[in-house]
C-alpha cells in the first residue's frame, strides 16, 4: 500500500485540476492527480475535442484537442504524481488531520489538502428517447461531434436548443453538405452572438420541431421523420446520414454528495477562499458554486490558484498567500 502522503491531491483531470496542478507545483507542493478517465483533460476531449473553443483569453482559436495539450503540458511542468483510471469514492479525515481517498478498485491515496476538481462528476448526455435510436448509435447517430471529418458531404439534423447545438451547426456549416437544426422551441440558448450568426448561416433552422422517427438499415439513417409540435405543419421526411442529438447531460455526483460538504443546487458551496464546508477540503471548476459563478474553462483558471493558495497556508502555515507571478525576470537583470 502506497502511504506516501502529497501535500495536494487533486480529483479530477480537466481543465480546472489541470491548470490547478501547475499552480500547486509552482508553489512547490507535493502534488497528484488523480482521474478516473484513462486520459487528461475532462469534458475537453471526451465531448469536443474538435470544437474550437474561442473564450479563453489570449487564445482566440484553438481546438479542444489543441487547449488540452497545451494544458497538459503545462500541468506536467513540475512532474506532478498521476493516476489514470481510478474514480475516488470515499474521502475521510484521519486521526492525524491529514485526508485519506479511497478508489474503487481499492487503493488508497493521502494528503494533507484535498482538491475536488470534478465537474459535475461522471457525465453522460442525454440520450434520444426512441427505441430504434440504440441500434444507430456511436454509427450515424451521436451525442457529441467528436471527429468533423465523419461530417464531410453528409446531410446532418442536430435536435437541440442550447449552445451545443448552436456550436455544432455552425461548425459544420462548412463541412457537412447540409445541416438541419431542430428544436421544441422557436428561441435557441446560445451565446447572442452565435445565435446571430445562426440567422445568417446556411443552417436550415426549423422549429417546433421534433424527432418522430429513424428509417435506416445496419445502423445507417438514410430517413428522419419529423414531428411539427402544434401539428399546424404535419411531419416531415428529411433524407439524413448523420443526427447529433443536444438534449442536454445527465449528472451523477455520486459519490461525491455522502462525503458531508454543503451543496447547493447539486454542486458543492465554497468560500471566497474556493474552501468547502470542511477544512482542507477545495473545490473549483464546474462543481464548484458561490455566487455569480461562471461555469467555463477561464473562471476555473482563477478558481486554481485561488485555491492552492489557500491549501498552501495549510500546508505551509508560515508562508505568505500572495499573487506571485510566474515570470522570471532573471535574463531581463542580466541585460540590463
Ligand atoms: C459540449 C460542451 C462544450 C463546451 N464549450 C466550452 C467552451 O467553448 N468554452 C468554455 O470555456 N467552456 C466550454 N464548456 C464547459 C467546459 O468544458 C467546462 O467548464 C470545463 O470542462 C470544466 O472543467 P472541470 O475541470 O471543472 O471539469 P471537467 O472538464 O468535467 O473534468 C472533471 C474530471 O473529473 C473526473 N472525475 C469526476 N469524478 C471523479 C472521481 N470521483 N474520481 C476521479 N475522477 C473524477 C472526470 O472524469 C473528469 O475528467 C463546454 C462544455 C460542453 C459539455
């Protein structure tokens, strides 16, 4: 059994544990990652690796795949510890103040400060309510766009009224032959901006619309029936070859909710300091909530140091919190 005990242990490898990571190297803590995805990088890669995500500061166009290297990299500066494959179920506080994680598979892990980078926990979007939709899923009916190029010349519809979907027609605007866009209700929930772009894109936008039914054969659609809510237009046919349904994502929490910290509205509340209701215990990125909160990759890269400051006052009372910069200034000196 590996008792060695890390000053942090961050759950969760996404972009918030991640850049957190980095930070927590950069203050010369003990750190290890632990994430029960067999790779890094969270919801980046694992539902839009080839989404060019354009909200992060200094990066006006970079792919998921592109922000997550990057991240990575970054992440891996000061050789934190990583373990791939394993989901925490159980955090405890033992007699000697410091925190022991149990995984499902057994293993235990120790630290003095606990980082709960998790997001909304284990993920899984909300699947098309039909009982054909099995036999065309993961073959021409998706749940997220993850390779544009399975895109290329085909007819694609993509049901759904949020920023997903809004993102996912205008991406493949140029790339797909042609692109339907569905949805239960006449206004859509993107971003103004995207969905002013909507308006004028060679995007066929129909509403209220919703999927009827699913003709195809060996898990190919080649027909989408389409049903008009009010009926005041009857169904549709579409001859279709690829359906990306954005029906929006289920969230399991669990383990996470019996661990005892406070939640609010299925996420965990946290101080000014990212603190949670248990001392030593953090939470930033998506699962972390107070007021106002921003639930994007760039709010979690604030949330990081916030909290790593926090947990190196813990760690290392007699130190200072202070903003310390990255930048060295040493060649500049010598210049000069
Ligand atoms: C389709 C889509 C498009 C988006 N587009 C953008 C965009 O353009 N710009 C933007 O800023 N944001 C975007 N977002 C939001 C952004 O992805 C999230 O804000 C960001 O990923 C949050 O990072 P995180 O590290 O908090 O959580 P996540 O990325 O969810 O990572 C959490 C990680 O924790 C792991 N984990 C969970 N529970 C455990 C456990 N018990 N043990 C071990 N590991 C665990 C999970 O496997 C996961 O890998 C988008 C989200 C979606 C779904």
């Amino acid at each position: 059994m590996n008792e060695e005990i890390y000053d942090v242990t961050i759950i969760g490898g996404g972009p918030a544990g991640l850049f957190a990571a980095f930070y927590s190297g950069m203050r010369e803590m003990k750190t290890k990652i632990i994430e029960y995805l067999p790779y890094l990088g969270g919801k980046v890669p694992y539902f839009y690796p080839e989404k060019v995500i354009r909200d992060i500061g200094g990066i006006a166009h970079a792919t998921g795949e592109e922000v997550t290297e990057q991240l990575v990299k970054q992440a891996m500066t000061f050789d934190p510890a990583v373990v791939l494959g394993e989901q925490v179920v159980d955090m405890q506080r033992m007699e000697d103040g410091n925190f022991q994680l149990v995984s499902s598979n057994g293993n235990t892990h120790y630290s003095k400060t606990i980082m709960l980078a998790t997001g909304f926990g284990t993920l899984h979007s909300v699947k098309l309510d039909h009982p054909e939709a099995v036999y065309y899923e993961e073959k021409s009916l998706h749940y997220t766009v993850r390779k544009l190029a399975d895109y290329y010349d085909k007819h694609v519809l993509i049901s759904g009224g949020g920023n997903s979907a809004v993102d996912w027609a205008l991406e493949l605007e140029n790339i797909a032959k042609s692109v339907t866009l569905i949805h239960r209700r006449d206004q859509f929930k993107g971003l103004e901006s995207s969905v002013t772009k909507l308006k004028n894109a060679r995007v066929n936008v129909m509403t209220p619309y919703e999927i009827k039914e699913l003709h195809g054969t060996d898990g190919q659609i080649k027909k989408v029936t389409l049903k008009h809510l009010d009926n005041a237009a009857g169904d549709k046919e579409l001859y279709i070859d690829r359906v990306v349904v954005n029906h929006g994502f289920q969230i399991n929490l669990e383990p996470i909710t019996s661990w005892g910290l406070e939640m609010i509205d299925g996420m965990i509340a946290v101080d000014s300091s990212m603190q949670t209701s248990v001392e030593g215990v953090f939470a930033i990125g998506d699962i972390a909530h107070y007021p106002n909160k921003l639930g994007l990759i760039a709010g979690a890269f604030n949330e990081g140091p916030i909290a790593v400051n926090h947990a190196k006052k813990i760690v290392a009372p007699e130190d200072p919190v202070n903003h310390l910069f990255s930048t060295n200034f040493a060649a500049f000196t010598e210049e000069e």
